[in-house]
C-alpha cells in the first residue's frame, strides 16, 4: 500500500463527502478510490469510514486522524516547498492574535508586507485584549505582551517592553506627584478592569535588603475599562495615573504631552513573545511568520516614531 497516496485519497474523500467526487478531482475510478480505502482502514485496524449509498460519514477515529492526516500532508508539501527550484514557497492561511493596541500598531501593519513575500498564504488576524484559547479556537500563533501565565505553549522572546506610570502635567499640577508606589493610593488610578489579561497589577523595582525587589501593586480608583487603547485616552485627558507601555506612551512623553512619574522606581522590562502551540509540527508559514517578526522587532528604526 502506497502510504501517502492512501492518507491523500481518504483526506480528499472526508473533506468532500463523497467518494465520487474524490475519484473525479483525482481523475480515477470510484472503484480504485474505493480500494485504497479498503486497504488503509485494513492496515490501521479501525473504520475511517461509514459509507453509505447516500452520505460518507467519519468514524471518531476518523475524525481524530482526519486532523493528523491534514497536519501530515502540510508537512510534506511544506518540505516539497522548501528544496523545490523556487525556493521557499509558504501555502495555507495563518491565523494570528495579538492584543488590541499593540496589534493595531505593531502586528497589523506588518500582515500586509508579510503576505507580499509569501502570496500563496491567507491571513487571518485578531485583535483582542483577552487571552486567546489558541488550540480551542484554532490559532496557529499569538502575540503576547508582559508576563506569561504556565501553560505547554511554546514561546518565544522576540523584544523587550518596559512599562512606566504617566500622567498629563495638568493632572499632575492639579494632584501633586507621587513620590513612591505606596503613595498611588492617593491619586486617581486607571486600571485595566479583572476581565483583562493583566493579573498581577503594577510592577515597581524598590529596594530591599542585599538590593532591589519587583512589588506588584492593585491600585484602585474612579475607572477602569477593558480596554488598554481607552485607558490610554483617558489618561490623555486628565482624569488619572496609568501604568502604559513605553511603545504606546514614549511619543506623548517626547511632545510633553504625558509626564512619566515614580520613574525610578520601575520595574526590569518583561517581554514581547510569540506563542504557538508546539514546536514539532509547526508549519513553513507559522515558522516564516515568526522569523520575519524577530527581523521586524531587532531593528531599532521599527520602533522610531510609533
């Protein structure tokens, strides 16, 4: 039994439904589509199939090697791609997440650009401030900003991000300066609301015995919202202390528009990463994706004025 030829014939008659059509697209008898069928479920042990004179219906076994089948036969054409005369040649659609703000500014444009040097791969691109159930919704990778919660994902470090309390001076003239993180009681806080994904609140470097510690904080105050791009608006206008990344603030704080505060006091930078859900099977499109993120992320001008 030709292996491959079997995967092949039994993927193109489970995706259509019908063992007619299969032959058809392959330019063979029914008969002889039929028969390598026979021969797989014989070599596995187990039915794929149950055929009728109306339907084709997958088995629960068919269903689960359905998916290895498809995951296979990606694999191999990826690596048919890879050594062929034209060089590397990515196919299939890639399905990216990334949070709200940091994906309009630094994910989003990049898609296009992205898909002019791969042509042959679609792109689906999400932006949400929640953390994205990747193998449950079907994505084949993320973009996180900050902390990672434990999980078998395989990540990535592709930047470093550091985050600072910001005000505007009229808030700050109106409400004084805090001169140390315990003094954010005092002051009108804007906090990403517990449906958000940042769990461990405020970070600050503050010394301690043999050195320095990382203190995380909850502040609390008048609002707070789900949204990272509001928060941002919000402090913009007047009404509080935020605790924002320097790639959403740093122009704001060049124009004087924003006033970082407790600026000594900040925490060690955390990460920017890319997160897939493993690293053995990942397809050409998923691995060029990610290359061409860490080459757009180490260069220094990609961050100038954005």
């Amino acid at each position: 039994m030709d292996k491959l030829k079997a995967f092949e014939s039994f993927v193109s008659v489970a995706t259509r439904g019908s063992l007619t059509a299969a032959a058809k697209a392959e330019g063979v008898a029914p008969a002889i589509m039929g028969r390598r069928l026979d021969a797989l479920e014989a070599h596995l042990g187990v039915k794929l199939l149950v055929r009728t004179t109306r339907r084709i219906s997958l088995t629960h076994e068919g269903s689960a090697f359905l998916e290895d089948c498809q995951r296979m036969l990606s694999d191999v054409a990826n690596a048919e791609a890879s050594v062929s005369a034209g060089g590397v040649k990515a196919t299939g659609q890639l399905r990216i997440t990334a949070p709200a703000g940091f994906g309009r500014r630094h994910v989003a444009p990049l898609v296009p650009r992205f898909r002019e040097l791969h042509p042959d791969v679609t792109i689906s691109l999400n932006l949400s401030d929640r953390v994205v159930d990747m193998a449950g919704e079907g994505y084949d990778c993320a973009v996180r900003v900050g902390d990672l919660p434990d999980s078998s994902l395989v990540s990535v470090r592709i930047a470093d991000n550091r985050r600072l309390c910001v005000a505007t001076p009229a808030y700050l003239q109106r409400h004084g300066t805090p001169r140390h993180p315990s003094e954010l009681v005092q002051f009108d806080c804007l906090t990403l609301s517990s449906e958000a994904s940042q769990v461990r609140g405020w970070a600050f470097r503050i010394p301690a015995e043999g050195g320095h510690e990382v203190l995380h904080l909850k502040p609390g105050g008048p609002l707070d919202c789900s949204d990272g791009q509001v928060l941002h608006d919000w402090c913009l206008s007047g009404y509080g202390i935020a605790w924002r990344s320097t790639w959403e603030v740093e122009s704001e704080i060049a124009a004087g528009r924003l006033v970082e505060v407790l600026g000594e006091f900040a925490a060690p930078p955390n990460g920017i990463y890319v997160v897939f859900p493993q690293r053995k099977h990942l397809p050409l499109r998923v691995r060029l994706w990610i290359d061409y993120l860490k080459q757009q992320y180490a260069r220094p001008a990609f961050w100038e004025g954005r």
